[in-house]
C-alpha cells in the first residue's frame, strides 16, 4: 500500500527534530532526502530487483538499519552511499550529505542516539508502493521542507522549489501536450531538484528528452535523484555554472539548443557574471545587451533564449522588475520586443514561491513565427 503523504510529512518532522541543534535547518534536507532515496530505492529492488537503478550488496538502506546502536554508524553509512553511488555512476550523490561530520551531528554516543534513530523513523515506512508517474515523492518531501523552512532554506541559496500547479502551467503554455514526440528535448538551465523538467516530462503521454544544468552540488545530486525515482532513465544533467560553462555541443563550442525550455533562474542574482566575461561571451548570448552587474536576471533570460532552436518554445519564471526597470534592462526588453520573441506574459501573486515573497511572473518565449509577432499576450493572476 503506497504511503500516504500526511504520514510522510509527519516522518520529515521527526526527522528535522532529531537534526535540531547540531545544523542550519538548510542543511537538514540534505540529510533528510538522501536517507528517504535510500530507503525508496531500496524498497523498490526488494519489490523488482530487475529495476534500472541497482542495489548493490551493503549498499541498501538495510545495511544502514544493521549499524543502529555501533559506534561507527556514521562513517559506515557514508561508504554504504558511496557504493550505491558507485554502482549506478551516480556523480556527487554520496557528497550531499556527510554523516560522520561531528560538527553537524555531535561526537561518540550523540552522533549514535541521532543517526540511530533517524535511520529508524525512515525504516518504519513502506515506500516500495509508490509509484512514480504523478507521484512526486522526493518534489513533495522537498516542498514540505522548504515551506517550513523557507527563511533559512531557500532565500540563502536562492532554491525555489517550484509548485506543481505552476510547473504544469509552464508545460501546457509552451505547447507539450499528447502530440509531443519522446524525442523532443526540454532543458532547464537551473534545474535545481528537477521538479520543472519532472512536471513537463509528465504532461507528454509519450515521454520527452530531458537536459538539465545545475551548480550547487547538493542540489544537483537531488535532482539525479528525482529522475531515478520517477523512471526518467534518458535525462541528461551536469554539474556547472550555467552562465560561466553552459552546456556546449561539437567540437566548435557551439551551445546547444532545444526544442522546449522551462526555468525559474535564482532571482537578481548579484554573482552573475562570476567566472566570465559577457563582454566577450564565446556563445553570443548577449548581441541585445549586457544586463546590469548587479543583476543577472536578464542574463539568465538571454542564455534561455539562446538555448532554443529556431522553433523553440519556452517559460521562464523572473521577478516582475523585468517587466518595468529601465537602463540597460529597459534596452534589452526593447529589443526582445522588438525581435518578437516574448508572445505572453503570465502574472503570479506574491508569496508564491517559498524561500522569496516577492511576486514574480512567467515569461513566455516562442522562436517560430517571431519575425512576424505584433503583439504580446498578458494576463494578471490574482
């Protein structure tokens, strides 16, 4: 019988009580979601050891249960995660969370009390039920921990963990429907957990390509995660900064471009241009303006228009100070407008987004027919 998510919420808090005073409640996710992937895949091989993922001998969450109560339990756990990681080349995974470092979780029988009975909460459920299609097990568990978090999680980090009904509002704008080919590619250029690209994939009976990029490490390692759990076996992510080493294809450097896009980018990001120099970008990202240096949203869009084909469709989600700050920003819109690629802009109400309250809006983008667009669909949620 599949969990029920109120039961897997009340396992989330236990789980935030027993890390309580040794971390940042940022820190706790990491924590959290690597022993709920651990215990999901786990209980998904005893169910069909045939599946993609494998669990290789002591590498299940079931070697993790025998260390409860030994004074080693950390550093073991951490080698059980390294040669999951290993089995199923699982790049960064067993580096989310360390849980041998004393810092965090205490030293000699505290650090035992604590991981014994963490692992313990998470052995009590059955999550070899759960199925994956429509079933966001890992986007629902990091939902709840950034809504109940979200001052110390998200605005650090600049982690927004997108809503479903947002996600698939993106989808359905930019044309993925029950027409859409398994061979189409998606991309999202700050996929983050992976939830934008889960969400999209979903709302294609057939099935997409999808390309993800993301620089925190911990967060790339979620995302890998999240695409396991769902059965996305053809995604493509990679770890790197999106605006200073974007993804590239041939031997030229070319940036590669996709049929579909779907991004909700850090906000104003002040660090933007760290590690290169827009001025001379390899990748012409910026031929209609160089946004401010202390505000990259506008860059992000850039490099999200650039990375669509001649035909392609996208949404972006960018705070609404796009739609009206002037200088340089304005320059950019004036050509963006011009050029005709914007076809709709989305309004979202404010506290939407957990870890920032300011409102934000979507930004519909379609390449096909933009020589010929006049005008720009808006419409305001309330």
């Amino acid at each position: 019988m599949a969990i029920k998510k109120s039961q897997l919420y009340s396992s989330l808090w236990q789980s935030c009580d027993e890390l309580r005073g040794g971390m940042d409640a940022s820190q706790y996710k990491d924590y959290i979601l690597t022993l709920l992937f651990m215990k999901y895949v786990s209980d998904k091989a005893e169910r069909n050891p045939y599946q993609v993922i494998q669990v290789p001998e002591s590498g299940s969450f079931a070697d993790m249960v025998k260390l409860k109560g030994t004074a080693e339990i950390g550093d073991k756990i951490n080698k059980i995660i390294a040669k999951f990681a290993e089995a199923n080349e699982l790049d960064n995974f067993h580096a989310m969370a360390d849980f041998n470092d004393s810092s965090k979780l205490g030293r000699g029988k505290e650090m035992v009390d604590r991981l014994s009975k963490l692992v313990g909460i998470f052995d009590n459920l059955d999550l070899g039920a759960n199925r994956a299609e429509g079933d966001d097990l890992l986007g629902d568990a990091y939902e709840y921990l950034m809504r109940n978090f979200a001052t110390e999680s998200g605005k650090s980090k600049g982690q927004f963990y997108t809503p479903a009904e947002v996600s698939r509002i993106m989808a359905k704008v930019i044309g993925i429907g029950s027409e859409t080919r398994k061979s189409w590619t998606i991309y999202d250029p700050t996929c983050g957990s992976g939830s934008l690209l889960i969400k999209a994939t979903d709302e294609a009976p057939r099935g997409l390509t999808p390309y993800g990029q993301e620089k925190d490490n911990a967060t790339y390692a979620l995302a890998l995660m999240n695409m396991i759990i769902h059965d996305i076996t053809n995604a493509e992510l990679w770890h790197d900064n999106t605006l200073s080493a974007p993804y590239s294809w041939g031997t030229d450097d070319t940036l590669k471009t996709f049929d579909f896009a779907v991004a909700n980018p850090p906000f104003s990001d002040k660090a933007w241009r760290t590690g290169f120099d827009p001025e001379h970008d390899l990748y012409n990202r910026f031929e209609y303006g160089i946004p401010p240096a202390k505000n990259g949203d506008y860059a992000f869009l850039l490099h999200f228009i650039a990375s669509l084909k001649s035909t392609g469709k996208g949404a972006s989600i960018l705070p609404h100070g796009v739609l009206f700050r002037g200088n340089k920003e304005a320059d950019i819109r004036r050509n963006l407008i011009k050029h005709g690629y914007i076809k709709g802009i989305i309004g979202l109400p404010a506290n939407l987004f957990y870890g920032t309250g300011i409102p934000a809006c979507i930004i519909v983008i379609d390449k096909e027919n933009s020589d010929v667009r006049t005008d720009i669909f808006m419409i305001e949620c309330k």
